[in-house]
C-alpha cells in the first residue's frame, strides 16, 4: 500500500478524529508541548498506533521544509469517494443535495480553502477532474486545515458526463462566470444543485460551461477585474447557505 506524511496539528488530528485513513505511525517533535499534541498523543497512545519522537532536523528531512507544528504521521492515501456514495449521501442529508464541482483547479492553496469552506458551508460533496485539478494531497489538507479529511471528494474522468449524471438525478447545475448577467443574489439555491467553479486564470472550461443550466456571476467594483477561485466559491456557497438557511426566518 502507499503511503503518505500529513503534517500539521489539525489534519494529524483531523485524519485521527475522522479516522477514514490507516494511520501507520505518528511523528511528535522532541521537547514540543501543546495541548493539541497532548491530545493527539493520548488518541495514538490509546489506538495502540506507534508514537515517534524525533529532532527538529529529522523533521525537516522527512518534510522538506514545511511547516509541520511538532506533528506529522504516515498514512495510507485519501479515500476518494464514488459518486454514487455522494449522491446517496446527498439525498440522505434532510435538505437539498448540494455538490461544489472544481473545474481545472490547479493551485492546493485554492483547492484547499474551497474544501474548507465546503465543509462549514454543509456541502454534501466535492468534485474534481482526474487529470484537471492539482490531486487532495498532504499540502491540501494543511490548507484546509484538516477539512479534507471529512470531505466526500470524487475525482472523475470526464466533468461533462458527471454533469450530464447529476442532471439526470434532478440536480440544477449553476456555474460561476464573472461575465454571466445573471447575478447569485438573483438565483435561487433552494432546491438540490451542483456549483460549477472553475480555475484560477480560465475559469471554466467552455465544454463544461456549456452544460450548465445557469450561469451566475458575482456583482464586482472597482478596478479589480475578478476574484481569487477560492474567495469567488465561498462567496457562493454562503449564498447557498443563507436562502437555505435564512431565507424564510421563523
């Protein structure tokens, strides 16, 4: 089985709480005491999972470099979801299935922070393309600190066809495109969707784009032409958010 090295206090203790990984061996740095390693050293300790002190000069070879916090582990790769199980996940939840689909997202920090606030905005589900999207690695989950380890992510072959599949299962597909007339404050999120995000310098791609039924844009001012890929996305899904939400207030 491959394996890989999370770093980091809140994916190490994300991967530990959510415990969709096998976690081979957990890493603490020599002389570091926190509240968080105390933590994740009392789950590891009592899962039985072997628990490794190391120097700070052992963690810069394991890591290149990266910032780590006194913690990392090793660990079998992420656990992609099927579609399917996303669906079902969906239609399970009490509300509307709603779905983020990133086309051709390239940058982790982008990816990571659209999973982040995909997990506090209560999507059922991430999407992405298998050659088209930088992949759910250790790096994306330190960005999304930890989130990426509850996420139900899918990684597909052709975005047009999982489209097509989510509009046969009733889902309205909106995607986000800065020169759209249609604004998201003039949409209605209410009932089950997917919200189409597309990269950081094309934004979606035209194929993809043209097999969404709604193309929705942001209200802009200024001299800035658009907004960063991770910041346009969580502004729509608070949209999503609020009109299923607060939209009818008791």
């Amino acid at each position: 089985m491959k394996k890989e090295i999370l770093y980091g206090l809140h994916p190490v203790y994300e991967a530990l709480a959510a415990a969709r990984r096998i976690v081979f061996e957990v890493f603490i740095e020599k002389g570091k005491v926190s509240k968080r390693l105390d933590k994740i050293s009392a789950i590891a300790e009592s899962r039985n999972l072997p628990l490794t002190r190391i120097d700070a000069a052992q963690f810069n070879s394991m890591l290149g470099g990266q910032v780590h916090q006194g913690v990392a582990a090793r660990v079998s790769p992420y656990p992609l979801a099927e579609m399917p199980d996303i669906l079902k996940a969906g239609q399970r939840s009490g509300s509307s299935c709603t779905l983020l689909l990133l086309d051709n997202i390239q940058d982790p920090h982008n990816l990571g922070a659209l999973i982040r606030t995909a997990v506090c905005a209560g999507i059922d589900g991430v999407v992405i393309p298998k050659d088209r999207s930088v992949p759910p690695a250790p790096t994306v989950s330190k960005i999304s600190a930890g989130a990426l380890e509850h996420v139900k992510l899918a990684a597909v072959n052709n975005m047009v066809r999982t489209l097509q599949m989510l509009k046969d299962n009733g889902l309205w597909i909106f995607g986000l495109d800065q020169t759209a007339p249609q604004p998201i404050y003039a949409s209605d999120f209410t009932g089950p969707l997917g919200l189409v995000v597309g990269g950081e310098h094309r934004g979606i791609r035209p194929l993809v784009k043209r097999n969404c039924d709604f193309l929705i844009s942001i209200p802009q001012m200024g001299s800035i032409s658009s907004l960063n890929a991770s910041v346009a996305g969580a502004i729509a899904l608070y949209e999503v958010f609020r009109q299923r939400q607060y939209r009818n207030p008791k």
